[in-house]
C-alpha cells in the first residue's frame, strides 16, 4: 500500500493542532485588549479634567453670539441684551 500524506488519523490531528493554536492565540489578543482598555479607563479617571478657563468660555459665548446675530437669527436688540447679560456674569 502506498500513502501519499498523513492519512485521515495525520489530517485530524494537524486540525486540532491548528485549530488550538487559533485559539490560543485569538484568547491572548482578546486579553491584551481588554488589558489595555482598562489601563486607559484607569488613566482617564486618575487624570482630572480639563478646566475651561472662564475667559475662553466667554470669548466662545460672545463669539457663538455673534455669529447668530450674522446669520439673523438674532436682532441687534437681543444680542446687545445676551452680551450684557454674559459680561455682566
């Protein structure tokens, strides 16, 4: 008898050989990922947030006002009353 592989016992076994290392594998990337989401859950927390400066809040407000009075959504009458009202604050 002349055989030309591993035969159907060789076939079998080189599948679970592949098949187990896949696995392996695939279970090892799965825990560094979930390692490396926590460390950056961990370090989001542990790092306090960033404060706006109220200047630069209201630079932004003033700047968000302008450009709705531009764009005519507000009369001249309301953006002077909403720019008094925030550099009165």
């Amino acid at each position: 008898m002349n055989r030309r592989g591993p035969g159907l016992l060789g076939a079998a076994a080189r599948t679970a050989v592949v098949a187990g290392t896949a696995s392996a594998v695939s279970g090892r990337v799965q825990q560094r990922r979930q390692t490396r989401f926590a460390e950056q859950d961990a370090q989001q927390q542990a790092a306090p947030p960033q404060a706006v400066a109220p200047e630069d809040d209201l630079i932004g407000q003033l700047e968000r006002l302008a450009e709705l009075k531009k764009q005519g959504i507000l009369t001249d009458a309301e953006f002077q009353a909403q720019k008094t009202r925030l550099l009165a604050e």
